[in-house]
C-alpha cells in the first residue's frame, strides 16, 4: 500500500510500480480546473499495487461533484497508457474530502490561472466545514492582488467555486471554496 505523498512531493526516479504511478498521476488534470492535477487537488488518496492491477483510492471533492466520473476515466486511461494497468478505481468518501489537501503548487497554479485558492480549514478545532456569513471578507484578487475585492455570487461556473470581483483591476475572478 503507498499513501499518498505528501503536498508538493517530487517523484524522482520513480522505480517501483507505485511510483511510477503517482508520477502518472501527477499529469492527470481535473477536468473542470485544467490548472491543477488529482494528485495536487488531493483527491487521490492512494495507489496500492496489487500485484496483477493497481488500486487507485479516490475522495471526490463532494459527492455530486459532476466531474468524478470523467475523472476516474482519466484515471485509468493514464495508467493504462503507461502500461501499469490494469487499473482499478475505488471511491473512499470517508473522511470527506477538504480544500487543506490542495498541494502548495495546486494552490499556485489556482491563482496563477485567475482563481484565488482556498484559505485554510480550521482543522484544531475538529470543524472541516464552515458556514461562510452574508458579509465576507474580502479576498487578494489572483491578477493584481488587490485587497478592493467583492463577493458577486456564492456559486461560480461550479458549486464549489463563488464568483468575485476586484474593484481595483475590474476583473472578475472565482474563488474556490474552503471546504
């Protein structure tokens, strides 16, 4: 069983059937976020060799996440294409996924495609979900970093992204919500 790497993990030469499989892994971009890799978003939990087929263990976003089932396609045609296939998928929703497991470089390619990334979970306290009040505040726009920014909408081109703008710059940006 190999867990998963930690965020920002490099693959160097990869060697064993595992590692070679997160590197895979590590180019498979989300469908709705081309910017960023299910191994950056944290949704693959683990790979686990079983010999014959890798096991690929996955924590969806949230459950009506309409990308998932692309994303598991993805998945196993990647691995597949590199010859480590048979390729197996097994949805884990327990624990439920959070923002936290963004990588550093996930939440860089985030603003550096005009989405500002998500603040951390106040995970101490045992709380992986907050119930965001009426009266934000304000977020670094990705483009100018200007503080000058509002909320438009709570809900983006997806559910788990709001739409903003800077009132700086003028430009309108998604947020990708904490979870």
């Amino acid at each position: 069983m190999s867990p998963a790497p930690l965020a920002g993990a490099t693959h160097g030469a990869a060697t064993s059937r595992s590692e070679r499989a997160w590197a895979v892994l590590a180019t498979v971009l989300d469908p709705e976020v081309p910017v960023v890799s299910v191994v950056d978003l944290g949704i693959v939990r683990e790979v686990i060799d079983e010999g014959e087929a890798l096991t690929v263990v996955v924590t969806p976003t949230y459950s009506g996440c309409p990308a998932t089932e692309v994303i598991e396609q993805s998945i196993v045609a990647a691995l597949d294409a590199a010859g480590l296939g048979p390729t197996h998928i097994v949805m884990r929703r327990a624990p439920a996924w959070t923002s936290d497991w963004i990588s550093a470089t996930g939440r860089d390619n985030l603003r550096a495609y005009g989405i500002a990334p998500p603040g951390l979970v106040d995970a101490s306290r045992g709380v992986a979900l907050r119930f965001m009040p009426r009266a934000v505040a304000p977020l670094a726009c990705p483009r100018c970093e200007s503080m000058d920014t509002e909320r438009l909408a709570a809900f983006g081109s997806t559910a788990c992204k709001a739409l903003w703008r800077c009132r700086a710059c003028g430009e309108p940006f998604e947020h990708f919500k904490p979870i």
